[in-house]
C-alpha cells in the first residue's frame, strides 16, 4: 500500500495548507471509518462543484479556489487521505460531454470535443477499493436540482449528473462507493498510482482557441449556472 500513500507534486500533503487544515479539523484523532468521511464530506461540500481553468491543479490550488470538479476534487480527496494515512487512488475514463449540456452555452456545446476526461478517487477500505465519485456534486446543488425537478424519478442524465435512479442517489458516506457521474463513462482508462500518473498520459481534447474559450469563458458560465441552480434558480 505505500506507492497509495506517497506524496506527489499534486497530492502535496505537506504543504502548510494541508497540515493546518488537517490539524484545525483534527482528522487525525478519528478512526479510519470517520477519516474517510469527515475529509469526504468537506471535499463534497465544503468545496462546491465548480469548474477550475486547469485540470492539473494541485491539492492546495483547489483548496485555494474553493470549488472543484470531478479531476480536481479527485486530487484534492486523495491529498487530504493520504495525509491521514488512508491509501487511495486514481480510476481515469472518458465521458460523454452530452450529460453537461443543460451547463453549456450552446456555442460551448458545439465547440467541446465528444468525449471528456474524468477521474474519480477510490479509496481502500475494509479489504475492497471503493469509488468515492459522489464527492463531485455537493449536496446544495443536488437540493437545487430536485427544487428544478421535484417530480423527477429515474435516470437523470443533465446538469453534470449522470445516474440510474435519481430518487435514490448514494452520494454519502457509508462505507459503500459512491457514484455520481460514472453512467457518463464511455471509456475506462484504468487505474492509476496518482493523477500526476494519469495526465501524463491523458489530458483533455481542447486545443487552440476551443482551448483558451473554455478556460477564460466556458467554464465561468458553467460555474455561475451551477451557482444559480444550487440558489434554487433556473440556469
């Protein structure tokens, strides 16, 4: 277990960031059951989902910026696991982008290419490897996508949700995994030691001037409509 232990550029534990944040909310006195969820439920909710300019932020540039997605949210969970002496480690896939359209300009939509990076924790548990997904949507937004969509039962695939029965969502902590986007997922990457490993090798399809729109236009607007609909209002 000790190569899912290990420091890496952008899991950095030791910054002073994390070893303050892990010493005022004193993690380390819980048992590894409540480690996992007291850093799982502030990576959910305490760092909202939103959209970062880069994928290959490190744990404390997420931490910085306050909001996260599923790349970013997955480094910053991993950083703060390891700190505490949890292993843990990187699942890498491609999804569709069609399940953020509501999120999109239409321009944006027309612009992004088909498929889209995803990554997603899993920790190690009780002897099994499991997801840790559902940390991506905090839990404000998902109030505010059942304020838009009281009636809605079923599969529910919109809005950066992608599952099979949005009635009965598993996105706390349990002891079980939990998914959130993962209906999404058009190609498995595989598993991976960190995501210093993983975008090594993978990086989003964005190029050029589709580049530099998104990171300076397109994920402002899908930040700022997820804020709208976690207020309880239309995008």
């Amino acid at each position: 277990m000790e190569k899912y232990l290990r420091e890496t550029f952008m899991l950095n534990y030791n910054s002073q960031e994390i070893v303050g944040l892990i010493r005022k909310r004193e993690w380390n006195n819980l048992d590894e059951y409540g480690k996992i969820g007291a850093i799982y439920d502030y990576v959910q909710n305490e760092i909202a989902l939103g959209y970062n300019k880069y994928d290959t932020l490190s744990a404390t540039q997420v931490i910085k910026d306050g909001y996260g997605q599923c790349n970013t949210k997955a480094t910053l969970i991993m950083a703060l696991l390891r700190a505490v002496g949890v292993p843990c480690r990187l699942h890498g896939s491609k999804v569709t982008k069609a399940f953020q359209r509501s999120l999109m300009t239409k321009l944006m939509a027309n612009l992004a290419p088909s498929s889209i990076v995803h990554t997603w924790a899993e920790v190690y548990y009780n002897g099994e490897w499991l997801s840790l997904e559902g940390a991506i949507t905090d839990k404000a937004y998902i109030d505010g996508l059942r304020k838009l969509f009281p009636d809605y039962k079923g599969k529910f695939f919109d809005y950066a949700v992608a599952v099979q029965d949005f009635d009965n969502l598993q996105i706390d902590w349990n002891g079980k995994p939990t998914a959130i986007q993962q209906q999404a997922v058009m190609e498995d990457l595989g598993i991976f030691d960190s995501p210093d490993d993983f975008y090594s090798e993978y990086q989003q399809e964005f190029h050029g001037i589709k580049k530099f729109l998104y990171e300076n236009i397109g994920r402002k607007i899908m930040t700022a409509r997820v804020a709208k609909i976690r207020r309880g209002k239309h995008k």
